[in-house]
C-alpha cells in the first residue's frame, strides 16, 4: 500500500525542510505534495486523494483549524497533525474537538514527526481493515438479492461462449439451480439465436448497444413470455434465448415460431434493425454449447435472407458452391476519374448479379470487400494520400466483420465508403495539408495525453528522427519545444478564462504532476500559476 502525505506551511523554508529532508518513502509515501496556503491545500486535496495532512495552525488569510473545517464539510477522510509555534489551550482544544489526529509544538524533532505520521497511518489501516470487513460481509449478503440476474447471464454465458470450457452436467445444473430455482436439474433447454442482420440506418456503438438492450427486452416479453428461460449477450456479441423446461415447447415448435415472426417484426418497426432468428433443438444442459455453436454456424453461412425464421435440423442450402463472380477492371478507372455516379451504377450491377445467384458464401463477400479495399488503397497512393488519415475504418477488423455479416450489409458499407473515400481524393487534391500543419493539428488534438516525437511520427508514418528535423527546420523550434509551448498557452488561457481548478489546468494541459506543473509555469512565465490567475482573471 502507498500512500500519499500533504505539507501546509506558509514558511518557504519549514515546509521544504518537512518535505525534502525526511525520508518520506520509508513509510511507502510514494507521493509528497506540498502547498503555501489553505487555498493551494484546498485544490490538491480535491484534485488527490491525500491519507495524511501536516498543517500550520497559524497562516495568514484562512489558517489551519478553518482548512480543516472546510474538510470535514466536504467528507475529506485525511488525517490530520497540526504543528504551532505557539502553546495555546484553545487551539489545541479546537484542533482536537474537530478530530485532528495530533497536536504538535514548533520545533519538532524530525524522527518525532516521522513517529506520529506513522501512527497516523497504521489508524488509516486499522479503520480500512474493519471497512473493508463489514463491507466485504454486505456485498456478499446484497450479491443474490439484487444481482441474481448478473450471475445466471454468466452463468449462461461461460457455459455457450464457443471456444469455452465444457462442463460437467451435475455440479453446473446444481449451481444454476441454487441462483435460479424454478430449474430442474433434469430438465431440457433449447436455444435460439437472436441475429442483427442489419441497422435501418448508421448508428454509432453506443446506439447500437441501446437498440440491442431494448431487443434483449423485447424478446423477454415476446418470445419467452410465460415459458421460463432467459436472455444473455456473449462477450464476443452474439445473444441467445435460453428456454427452460424446453421438452414441452419443442412441441410446439409454431407457437416459438410465431413469437419469434412477432419479435422481428416489433424489431423491423420499433427497433431500427432487420433481425432473424435461429431456433436450435431441445436437449440437456451438457449439450448446450454445442448447439449454440452450430447456431453460429447457420448464422454464419447466412448472407442473403433476413427478417427470417432458421430451424435447425431442417433444410437449408449449401451455400459453398457458387461460381466465382469476376471482379471489374473499370471500376478502378472510374474511380480514379471521379465518375461518381457511373462508378455507383456498376457496383449496382455487381449486387444484382449476387442477389440473383441461388446460394452465397461469407467467402464471397469476403473478396468482393478486398478487391474494394484493394482499389481504395491502389488510388490513394497513385495520389500520393494516406488511406489511413481520411478512412480511418478501413484498418479496423470490425469494419470487415460487420461489411461481410449479410449482402445487404456489403451494399450498405460499399455505398458509404464510395462517398468517403471520393470525397477525401476531392478534397485532399484541393489542399493536401503539409507535414508541419499535420504535426500542428495532431498536437493541438492530444495536447492532454503523453506526446513523444515517437508517437507523432507513427501517425504520420515518418521517421522519429527525420521527423524532428524536418521541424525543427521549417519551425526554429524543437518538438519538445513546441509542445511544451503549446502547453503554456492552452494553460494560460484557462487560467485566465475559467474557474477551473488549477489542478485541472495542469491535467487537461498534459501534466499528471501538480507540482511539476507549477515550477513549470513559474520557471516561463514568472509567476505561479495561481498568481498568474490573480493577475489576468478576466
């Protein structure tokens, strides 16, 4: 465990003495924050979670019995010592009526003021053993009341995820009886697979994440209904039905079938999304993984049918066999000559073609999405453009998975990246920015994380090297430089323009430490941060 101490003394030379000279980290204080003013303690404790406070009584301004008064109001659980130069009764007996951890006379030996921050720690451990017990018994105690749900979807979803463990049948159904107890343990279930076919129209993942959940729901409410079961989502995306006591609805397969027809059709109108649905066969828990496997299976083979009903067992095409469709040589010269709506009609051409073959193969969908890519990429670099800085999604795998999961999903991605992709060439040809305005604007982007030299250079695929010299060239400023300068005058002008903390001054502007921050700042600017505040407040 480590911990981290706050120094308060408006005396330069006491509170670097406390802070610089004791060896701090031998009682694992990793981290020593030191403050001159209740004003400055006031912004490190809400920008830190401090275990231990040493605070001068008397500073100008606010002193240290009103800092710690303003602490207990908020609910800052840091232990406090109060170190005075004075020996007075009713300070002492403030300090300690307000729950100050101990009272300390100026001058104090070091190893004495070591001594009592110790002590002080080992009652923050004390305290957070008893928490973390009485906690530990609560959050066992709440764990089946109110999150039972949470523990048969993991259950579930251990059990179904393909590539998961196979289990034995009797300790899992005595398990799942415990959490669920209308199962049976000889009972029978049966999955069925809930697939999106496709989204009516383009939903970032958070929507489609809603959308999903709201679907969950819905098939809660239609397809199980009074039948016992249960809905999961698998980590890799795919969501089942389970239902329980599944002997008796298997037959009574046209009941399912005619609230899975329902559900897809409140999904086609509610829901944004063409969905189908793949019902497998009844049987014991110890088979369960591998029927939800051949579900996937069908899902997988299925690119051309949506808004429909799959069951398995019965009949369905082989989709392996069908003929090679060729792939045309003038879709390139069209592209590249910016025939835009010449170029759309002819992949038109290529969809009606797919759409009339009797079977089709993910395989197909597959090469028609690489000789796609495989143009963009042959074009931009003819150009001299990046694909990767105007068509970010292209180098994303989803983007692949999610284009090749259906046809209609192909034409849909196809007729997208089409518009994308010719109208970053049109502007790109209109004004290509250069190198220093793309290291510029990437700087300005990420002026809040880590930057390196190493990491604008993989952006721009340079050499790190080249990189900075090239700059350094054209700019009289090294990257370093120029980054830190960047810093300064985001931090200034947010010094000057807000009411933010100045602890957030220095996150936002890229610097996780506070105190490097401020001697940063002063060493530039000539003032601290706080009295640059004082001086520009707008």
């Amino acid at each position: 465990m480590m911990y981290r101490l706050l120094v308060v003394d408006d005396e330069a030379f006491a509170l670097k003495s406390v802070v610089d000279t004791i060896d701090w980290r031998s009682l694992q204080i990793a981290q020593v924050f030191a403050a001159s003013d209740a004003e400055e303690a006031r912004e490190l404790l809400d920008g830190h979670a401090i275990d231990v406070m040493i605070c001068d009584i008397e500073m100008p301004g606010e002193n240290g019995l009103e800092l710690l008064n303003w602490m207990r109001k908020r609910g800052v659980a840091t232990e406090t010592i109060f170190l005075t130069g004075h020996d007075k009764f009713d300070y002492a007996h403030t300090a300690l009526q307000m729950g100050c951890f101990d009272y300390l006379l100026k001058p104090i030996r070091h190893e004495r003021l070591k001594e009592t921050v110790m002590r002080a720690l080992s009652k923050l451990e004390e305290t957070k053993q008893k928490l973390s017990m009485h906690n530990r018994v609560e959050r066992y105690e709440n764990l089946l009341r109110t999150q039972k749900h949470i523990l048969v979807d993991r259950f579930w979803t251990d059990l179904i995820e393909p590539g998961g463990e196979t289990y034995d049948t009797e300790p899992h159904t005595t398990y799942l009886s415990m959490i669920q107890p209308e199962f049976s343990p000889h009972d029978v279930f049966m999955p069925v697979l809930l697939s999106v076919d496709r989204w009516k129209q383009s939903f970032g993942s958070r929507d489609e994440h809603i959308l999903e959940y709201a679907m969950m729901n819905s098939a809660r409410e239609t397809v199980l209904r009074n039948w016992p079961g249960t809905v999961v989502k698998c980590r890799g995306g795919a969501i089942f039905i389970i239902i329980y006591e599944a002997a008796s609805v298997e037959r009574e397969l046209k009941e399912l079938e005619w609230r899975c027809r329902r559900f897809i059709a409140d999904c086609n109108q509610y829901f944004y999304g063409h969905v189908s649905c793949y019902i497998g066969s009844a049987g014991p828990i110890d088979r369960i993984s591998s029927t939800c496997a051949e579900l996937l299976d069908m899902e997988r083979r299925n690119v051309s049918k949506s808004d429909s009903i799959f069951i398995k067992g019965e009949f369905y095409e082989d989709q392996g066999g069908m003929n090679a469709v060729a792939w045309p040589s003038e879709l390139s010269v069209l592209f590249e000559s910016g025939k835009k709506d010449e170029l759309q009609r002819r992949i038109d051409e290529m969809f009606s073609i797919y759409e009339n073959q009797k079977s089709l193969s993910k395989e197909h969908l597959k090469a028609f999405y690489f000789h796609f890519v495989s143009m963009i990429y042959q074009t931009f670099h003819k150009s001299g453009f990046s694909v990767d800085h105007a068509l970010e999604s292209l180098s994303r795998q989803e983007d692949m998975a999610q284009a090749t999961k259906s046809l209609s999903q192909l034409r849909a991605w196809t007729k997208r990246m089409t518009d994308a992709a010719m109208n970053a060439v049109d502007k790109r040809r209109n004004r290509e920015p250069s190198v220093i305005e793309l290291i510029e604007q990437y700087v300005q982007t990420h002026i809040s994380q880590d930057l390196t030299r190493e990491d604008i250079a993989a952006f721009l695929h340079f050499n790190p090297a080249y990189l900075s010299r090239l700059f350094k060239k054209e700019t009289g400023l090294s990257l370093s430089d120029y980054i830190m300068d960047q810093r300064m005058k985001q931090a200034k002008r947010l010094l000057s323009e807000s009411d933010l903390k100045v602890s957030d001054v220095a996150e936002i502007t890229g610097y996780r430490n506070f105190s490097y921050f401020s001697k940063l700042f002063k060493k530039q600017e000539g003032f601290t941060p706080q009295e640059f505040r004082k001086r520009n407040k707008r």
